[in-house]
C-alpha cells in the first residue's frame, strides 16, 4: 500500500532515506555535490549529502539520551545523599 505514496511524503518522512527527500531535491543535491566537487582541489573527497533520518529515529535517539540522563541524575543524586549521610 505504502509503494504507491510519492517521495517526499509524511510517511517517508517519518521513515527517513532516500524516499523522505522528492526527486527534484536529490537531483538539485547531485548537481550541487557535482558544482562543489569542479570548484574543489580535491574533487574526489567531496562527499554527497547524507540522507535525512526519520522522525522515528530521531524520537528513538531522544527517548535513549532521556533515559541514560535520567538514569545519571538518579546515580548523581545517590551520590549526594549518601556523602550527606556520611558527613
């Protein structure tokens, strides 16, 4: 059902790659990356855009750093309260 959705949709964009971005932009992306590379001294380092990650990946990274501060916050504050105790 999804293959008939056109690129550049909000359903790729939420799945991130090649199928976030419309043609139009990958195509204007390649003739960028190749008016980069004819100006640049070292035309084979010159690398294309990455493509753009999904909102799904971007919430899952969030949801990752969220807990490992959390879970720094509780282990800091443990700290705090046992050195008080021991004072």
């Amino acid at each position: 059902m999804t293959m008939y959705l056109p690129r550049g949709s909000a359903v790729w964009e939420y799945y991130g790659g090649h199928l976030a971005i419309t043609a139009e932009t990958e195509s204007l992306w390649l003739v960028e990356q190749a008016t980069i590379a004819v100006a640049s001294s070292k035309p084979e380092k010159v690398k294309p855009r990455p493509y753009p990650v999904g909102v799904r990946e971007r919430e899952e990274t969030t949801e990752y750093v969220t807990s490992q501060a959390e879970a720094w916050r509780k282990k800091q504050q443990a700290r705090l309260e046992a050195e008080s105790a021991s004072s």
